[in-house]
C-alpha cells in the first residue's frame, strides 16, 4: 500500500515536497502538482520529436520552362529540388535541376554532373530504380553538397535541337554555359565545385575544369582508348556474350575492322 506522499515522490522536487504535506488538502496540491510535471515533460517530449522529425523535401519550378506531359516532379526524401532553365548561346533552353539537403542555407561545395551519350532523361522519379538512378540519389544525399544535373536539349522539357543530331562539341558547350551558371548560383560556394562524368561525361570533365577554379574532377566509365578501339572492343565483347561462334566471331571483327576507321578516323561522311 502506497501513500500519497509516495507516489508523489518521484514526480515532485524535493524541496517542494514539504510544502505539499504541510498543506490543509496534500492530495489536491499534490495532483496539482503532478500535472504541472506531466505537461512540462509532455512538451519537452514533444518539442524533441519535432527538433528529430526531417524536413519535407521540397520540389518546385522556377523560371517559365513548360513542364511536358504534366509529369509530377521528382521527390528525393531528404533532398530539395529545384526545376530551373539554362538559356544557351545557340538559342536551346534548357532544363536544370537543383538539389540541396532539405532545410539546408548558406552557400554549400557543388557538383555538377556531366551525363554520358544516352538521350536518356537525367530526372530520378521514384519509379526509377536502376543502378544509375540509385548512384545520382546517393550521391546527391549523402554528400550533403549541391548537384546540378542539366538535361540534354530535346531531351524531358529541354528544348532545341534533337538530342541524336547534337554532336560532341556542341554538348560540351552546353555544359559549359551550364558550369557558368552553377558558379553564380546564390547557393554555391564557386571555390568548392567540383565536376562529375559519366561515360562519355568523362570524356568531358577535364575538358570542362580547364582553365577553371574546380575543386575537384571525378570521373566513372570513362575510357583512355581512341573512339575506334573503343568501338571495336565493344563490337567484341557483344558478341563473345551473346555466343557468337569463335571462328564467325573473328570473320565479323575483320569486316568490321575495315568497315570503321574511314568514318571514325577518316572522317567520311555515313551519308556518302
């Protein structure tokens, strides 16, 4: 059998608890007391769980760029991102997308990403769970920096030319006009930038830190071989994975070895 001086005890300071017996009515004092106490260590409880609760990521347009097909925008959980537009030199417009950790303020180190020769979209929807997708939402997350993903023209929103008729230079003037941007941008630290390609992205990111203030280049499945044994391997291995017969396998590489290099190093017009 508890008392009420008992089961107050633990609920209440010890220097108010002889004030609470020495009162005409101890219980009500005390019960008052008590939810006193409760409300306090309530709200303590509370005000910790929102302090702990993530800020809703946020996802929006800027700029007057249509939005194609009414797609929703994408929604990275603890990441915010902003749909922009890039006007270029050549007249394209451009489609930019911003990411930065939700809730985040103050100019932060940036990346900017550099896509390979796919006219695949750059935009990571949920539905999206490929291995690249996976990759560009780790990176963007868990680097904590700002990621600038620019989409090819023809390609989602970005409009101007077919993204299959742009040639090499082209792009790479694209991203450079995309790079100046970032620069500027109020959320960058343009001492903390640094450049990520993939693929034929990797081809330009050195190309794109010359003669720039970059803090870094990095680089995934680029290639240090000419486009032609480029090619070639990749016309090998095709056809060693898909089972093609040792002795057709080299009969095709030789018509295809005298088939390439007049377009790939001579220059010659697939047209003619």
């Amino acid at each position: 059998m508890f008392t009420s001086a008992q089961l107050l005890l633990p609920l209440v300071p010890l220097g108010g608890l002889g004030r609470i017996l020495a009162h005409p009515n101890p219980i009500a004092i005390g019960l008052r007391c008590v939810l006193a106490t409760t409300t306090k260590a309530l709200a303590m409880v509370v005000g910790l769980a929102l302090l702990a609760t993530p800020a809703r990521a946020e996802s929006r347009i800027e700029g007057e760029l249509p939005r194609k097909g009414g797609r929703a925008l994408e929604r990275i959980p603890g990441l915010d991102s902003v749909y922009g537009e890039l006007e270029t030199a050549d007249g394209s417009r451009l489609r930019t997308i911003l990411t930065r950790s939700t809730g985040a303020t103050g100019k932060r180190p940036a990346i900017a990403f550099v896509q390979g020769l796919s006219c695949d979209s750059i935009e990571l929807p949920s539905n999206r769970t490929d291995g690249w997708s996976r990759l560009l939402r780790a990176v963007a997350r868990e680097s904590g920096m700002v990621m600038l993903r620019t989409e090819k023209a023809g390609v989602g929103d970005s409009q101007g030319p077919a993204c299959a008729e742009m040639g090499y230079e082209q792009e790479l003037a694209h991203h450079r006009q995309a790079l100046d941007w970032l620069t500027v941008h109020p959320w960058v630290d343009p001492d903390r930038l640094v450049i990520f390609g993939a693929s034929t992205g990797a081809t330009m990111a050195p190309l794109l830190a010359a003669g720039r203030n970059i803090a870094g280049v990095m680089v995934w499945g680029g290639g240090a071989t000419t486009w032609l044994e480029r090619t070639l391997g990749l016309e090998r291995r095709y056809r060693e994975l898909t089972g093609v017969p040792s002795d057709q396998l080299t009969a095709q590489m030789k018509l295809i070895s005298d088939f390439l290099p007049p377009y790939l190093n001579a220059r010659r017009d697939p047209l003619e």
